[in-house]
C-alpha cells in the first residue's frame, strides 16, 4: 500500500474479480464531493476503450474507486521478465498518447490520468493498454500532460537494456530539443518514425536478382530447382535461409480410418441434400465433396504437412564435390537442438542422487553429515522424488517461461502462466505475490489477489494450478 498522487492510496482485492481499490484515509476519507460529476458519468454511461473499468463504492459516506484488472497485467511487473524493442517500446506510447488524446471525446481531463508504470495496464498485445483515470473535481495545477508523458518514457527506459536505453535516451533528447510545440500531436508523430521509420531510397535501378525461384519440398524424394548459373553456395543459402515444407507420411491405418470419415461425411452431406433438396445445400455438397476428396489426395500421396520450425538444423543438401550434388539431392535430414543439461542444478542436488563413501572399514558406520540445503529455497515432489529449489535471486519467478521470457523455477503444467507468480526479498523476509495470472495462485489454501504481496513463514504452501511448493528458509 503506498501513498501515490491526488493523495490517494491503493491495494489489490478481490470483489468478483481482481480489483485495485483507491481510497483515503484519515478524517473523512474521500467523499462524493471530491469527484467530478460530469466524469463519473461519462465513465459510468460510457465504455471508454483504453480505460480500466471504474465503480464508485461507497460506504459510510467514504467513497472507494474500484478498478477492474482481471486479465490484465501491471506494466511495471512486465518489465522486470520481458524485454522491450525499440519499436515495442514506440507502440506502447503510441497507444498511452493515443488513449489520452481520445479520451477528450468523451469529456474528461488529460490531468486525471495517473501515468506510471505500477498504474498503467496491457493485455495480449503491447498497444493494447489501459490506463487509471481519477475523476477528481479538482486536478493539479500547472501539470503538463507532455512532461509527464516524458517522464513516463524515461521511466519505462531506464528498465530496458543499455543497447535500447541509448537510442531512446538519444532520440528523447532530439525530440525535447526539437523547435516543434510540444503537443500531443506532434508527439504521436515522432513516436510513429520511432515505430516505422522511413526506409533509404535506393539510388538507379536495383539490381537484378537470380535467386527468386529457388525452391524446395521437403519429401522422401526432395526436389531443388535452381538457375542453371546460380553457385551452389548461394542456393545452398537461400535454402538454408528459407522456411521448409516437409510432408510425413501416414500409416496405411491412418490412411483408411481418414477415408472412412470422409465417406461418412460426405454420405451425412448428401443424405441431408436428398431429405431436403434445395440450391444452397446442393452448392455446400458439392464444395463439401471435392474439398473433403482433395484432403484424401493430399494425405493419401503425399502425407501430413509441417513447415520446418526455426528451432530445427537442416542438413546441407549439397556437399563440396560437385559430382555428388545428385546423391545428395534426395537426403533431407531433421536434426532437432539438443538442450544443454542445467549443470548447476545438478550439482546443487548431487546429494540427492550420490554419496561418496570411503571404504576403510567393511562394517563400519559413515556419519554423512548434515545434507540438507540452506538457505530460502522451495521444496517440491517430482514423479514421487523430492526436489529442492533454491531461491537464488532477490525477485524469483515461476511460470511456464518461453523462448523469449525466462522464468528462474519452470513448471511444465497445463494452466501455468509465463510469469505465473513472484517471490521477492522484502526487509521482513520474503514475500509471494501472483502476477496476474489466468488460473491463480493460492497460499496456504487460500487464494491470494493479484499482486497484493504476502509475507512467506517457513512451511507454507503454495498451490500452482496442481503444483505443490513449500517454502522453506
């Protein structure tokens, strides 16, 4: 709970649905006078895109703003797990300035609007954000929607990483000392350059290119056409460079089941046209038929398709002697990466697995000492073993992860979210907080509200989807 602007405080609840409540406190709190009228209904008659949905709750003369943030996902908690673009970074401000310029539309004042990260929202897309709007009666004086929109930007920039902080930092320092008006038009305009810069204007003809009609199907007999005066270097680069087709062949089982199911189909199809004939069931029929038997011919000659994902080595298709291009013309070979092994994991739980016993005496007892971890970690049952996690850093996440957003404890599990939950180090200890997940996260039994933080005490529970962690420190 911290004291933020218009003197207001706030906390995360959960009232049919997650919630961050902004309130007052001492004397009479904040009271129906304070807002503005005209706002509180035009917010209230009014869906307002880019705006977090308000509810005016008030009890005992004290009124509470409750902002709907089911779904959504604190900006300031997205920038400590995933990294920003340069032209991700322009999106987002776009789509701030945009939302601010067209909320005037709908009455309200560029002051209410509360620009930090820990008060501003995204969904599944960084333009698509959502923003806390305050309707007080009274805003603050001499605020500059621009300058705060600036300060918004250095805020945001100082998270992203030094390559990006630079050409931000530069192009800040451009835009500030431009001899344009500062406007949040001619703002919009500099964040679209940012976004979609204009790309050089090529000087004469451009030059011909001889590698346009390299191709290549993937099959058990591959296939490579190539200009008769390309190098085989070149072909065997844009080949590389290019994504793949690769078709797998079915089972002579597979391949009858399918064609039972398209018989049934296309017998229910014209069974339905003969109960009632009509154009449009003749015309739905027929397409149905000639695209159902189209399906069979692909499966039944060629396979099922699958494009070549990134993440695969194809092996080269041709080698270095010229008279064995031919041979090699018909190998088309999928070599998946192999993932490292986490080697400090292994070593931090080496005595899980292995005990070094020195056989000096026969019968002897071996006193093996005290084996368990110190320190915060995570206790977890995996396949019937146990399983130690420590907690090595001041803010550990766990989630699923991706290739683009790490998470420091992975858990493989249906209904996990990327960043599913935090840990973080607080002067009390530790403390558990769900950011923003789909499913939840849940201490002790209970279901905590998203990024509300809660003190951790050695032993407690904590519930991922069907996942089990107890803390221990």
């Amino acid at each position: 709970m911290t004291e933020e602007l218009f003197g207001l405080r706030y906390e995360f609840v959960y009232q049919h649905g997650h919630c961050m409540r902004l309130f007052k406190d001492g004397g009479e709190g904040l009271t129906v006078e304070a807002l503005s009228t005209l706002q509180i209904k035009m917010l209230e008659a009014n869906t307002i895109p880019n705006m977090l949905p308000l509810e005016i709750q008030e009890i005992d003369h004290r009124v509470s703003l409750l902002y709907s943030i089911t779904a959504k996902r604190m900006l300031a908690q997205v920038l400590k797990v995933e990294e920003l673009t340069k032209i991700q970074f322009a999106k987002l401000m776009y789509a701030i300035v945009c939302a601010i310029d067209e909320s005037k539309n709908y009455m309200l004042h560029e002051t209410g609007f509360v620009l930090k990260d820990n008060f501003i929202f995204i969904g599944s897309d960084w333009s698509d954000v959502f923003l806390t709007y305050v309707p007080m009666e009274q805003g603050m004086k001499e605020y500059s929607v621009y300058n705060a929109l600036k300060d918004l930007m250095r805020q945001i920039n100082s998270k992203l990483n030094d390559k990006i902080r630079e050409d931000i930092d530069s192009w800040l320092e451009s835009d500030t000392s431009s001899s344009t008006p500062q406007s949040l038009q001619n703002l919009k305009m500099n964040l679209l350059k940012l976004m979609d810069p204009q790309p050089p204007v090529q000087e004469g003809l451009p030059k011909p290119v001889w590698k346009h009609n390299v191709k290549m199907i993937n099959t058990t007999d591959s296939i490579v056409e190539s200009p008769i005066n390309t190098p085989i270097a070149d072909v065997q680069q844009e080949i590389n460079n290019s994504q793949t087709a690769a078709f797998y062949p079915i089972t002579q089982r597979t391949q009858f089941i399918v064609l039972i199911g398209i018989i049934l189909v296309m017998a229910f199809l014209w069974q339905h046209y003969v109960s009632s004939p009509s154009t449009s069931s003749l015309h739905l029929s027929a397409g149905m038929t000639i695209l159902l038997a189209d399906v069979w011919f692909v499966l039944k000659f060629f396979g099922l398709p699958r494009y070549r994902s990134a993440d695969e080595k194809q092996v080269p298709l041709f080698s270095d002697k010229p008279e064995n291009h031919f041979e090699n013309k018909k190998e088309a070979v999928t070599v998946s990466k192999v993932e490292s092994p986490d080697i400090q994991s292994h070593y931090q739980n080496l005595h899980m697995h292995t005990t070094l016993i020195q056989n000096n005496a026969r019968n002897a007892t071996v006193f093996l000492g005290n084996l368990k971890p110190e320190g915060p970690r995570l206790e977890v049952q995996i396949q019937g073993m146990p399983k130690s996690v420590p907690i090595f850093s001041d803010h550990f996440t766990i989630g699923r992860g991706d290739a683009n957003l790490k998470a420091d404890y992975v858990l493989e599990e249906a209904g996990v979210s990327r960043i599913h939950a935090e840990i973080t180090k607080c002067e009390k200890g530790y403390a558990l907080k769900d950011t923003g997940s789909t499913n939840g996260t849940s201490l002790n039994g209970e279901t905590i509200v998203t990024y509300q933080s809660y003190l951790l005490k050695d032993g407690d529970e904590i519930q991922i989807v069907c996942q089990t962690l107890i803390f221990r420190h």
